[in-house]
C-alpha cells in the first residue's frame, strides 16, 4: 500500500482554486501536479519536524524560516509552539520561553524587536522605506537565531538580540 498514490479530498477557498488552475495552466500540468508540489516543497520545508528526535534548538530553523507560515496557516500560538520545540528537552537544548515567543510573534515580531534597546540602530540610522527596514530587521532577527542556537554551543551565553541588533550591516 505504501507504493500506491490515494486521493484526498481538500478544501480551498475560490481565489485559491482559481490560482492553482491558473498557474497549473501556465505551467502546462494539471492541477494535481501543482497540489503535489505544494505538498513535497512544504514537507521539504519542515522534515525536521518530521523526525521524533529533533526537539529544542535543532528545531529554531524550521521556525525562523517557515515560523510565520505555521503560524498564519496552521493558528499555532506560542505555547503549542513552545511545546513542539522544548517538550522533552533537556535545559541545555532548550529554547528560551521569551525566544518562542519572539518565533511565534511572526509579523508582530518587528513591533515587538523595534522596541528592543540593541534594534536602536534601526531606528537612529539613515531613513530606510518600510520594506528596507522589515529586510534588515528579518535579518538580525534570523541572525539572532542562527548565532545564538544553531552555530553556538548550547552552553554559549552572551547572544542577545541586542548584541545581534547592535551589529547590523
């Protein structure tokens, strides 16, 4: 059964059917293919939630990079997403509770980060657009996360959002 393809049934709502037709359309290939591609790039996206093992900071990448969908799309909030990434985890592995929630904050993340002492240099620097100012503080928000649980040792101390927001390009 495992070889085997079976159908399901989704919901979606008319502006999004009419999408996928029309890329399907323009693609040349049936809707189905575009349904399938949707589906394995977005499995792609999350495989490490995938696997039981990865918990606590081997999972900050999964959520800085799709966070905001997950939230958006699947109505997660910061205590369900606190209890994917840290239930089970030992101390040194965890995620900070104040970290989850700055994950889960998705577009309320640049109001709450602007507020931020170390974010400063956004605010005091050369005017930037709207858009220029959400690229750069996505990015010292990613940065602050890759630095301070993927590159980092979990025994490292010292990364703070302020310390990453102090050192923007």
């Amino acid at each position: 059964m495992e070889g085997r393809k079976q159908a399901i049934s989704i919901r979606l709502n008319a502006a999004d059917l009419r999408n996928l037709r029309k890329l399907a359309r323009r693609m040349g290939v049936r809707n189905s293919d575009v349904v399938r591609l949707a589906l394995k790039s977005c499995m792609a996206r999350l495989e490490p939630l995938l696997q039981p093992e990865a918990k606590g900071r081997d999972l900050v990448p999964v959520f800085v990079e799709a966070g905001a969908d997950l939230v958006r799309y699947l109505d997660l909030d910061a205590t369900r997403i606190e209890a994917i990434i840290n239930e089970g985890v030992a101390d040194g592995n965890r995620v900070e509770r104040a970290d989850v929630h700055l994950l889960a904050g998705s577009g309320a993340q640049h109001s709450y980060a602007r507020l931020r002492p170390g974010l400063a240099a956004l605010r005091s620097g050369p005017s930037l657009s709207p858009g220029e100012e959400d690229r750069l503080l996505n990015h010292s928000l990613e940065r602050y996360f890759y630095d301070k649980y993927v590159y980092e040792t979990p025994t490292r101390t010292g990364i703070t959002l302020e310390t990453c927001g102090s050192q923007l390009p």
